[in-house]
C-alpha cells in the first residue's frame, strides 16, 4: 500500500480548475462523436472534428 501526503485546499483548488476543462473537452468529443453516430445511421457522412 503507498501513502501519499494530504493535499492542501490550494492545491485541491488547481486540481479543480484544471479538470474542468478537460471534462468539458470530453463532454463535447463524446456529444460530436454520438452526433456523427446518429448521422451515420441514415447515411449522412460527415468528416470528424468539431469544426465540420
């Protein structure tokens, strides 16, 4: 078992703002991606990416 140090509420703080974007970034590759799903079934292709 590894014990790690307790982390303080500034460093807690960081670690919050930066993973808040990444789950944004998540949250809208997976909405394009079933997007492009949905399409796919009735034959409407689009390239990948956000910007198409």
């Amino acid at each position: 078992m590894r014990f790690v140090a307790i982390k303080s509420k500034d460093q807690q703080a960081i670690q919050c703002v930066h993973r808040i974007p990444q789950r944004l970034v998540k949250n809208t590759t997976a909405l394009s991606n079933q997007i492009r799903a949905f399409l796919g079934e009735y034959g409407i292709v689009i390239p990948q990416g956000i910007l198409h």
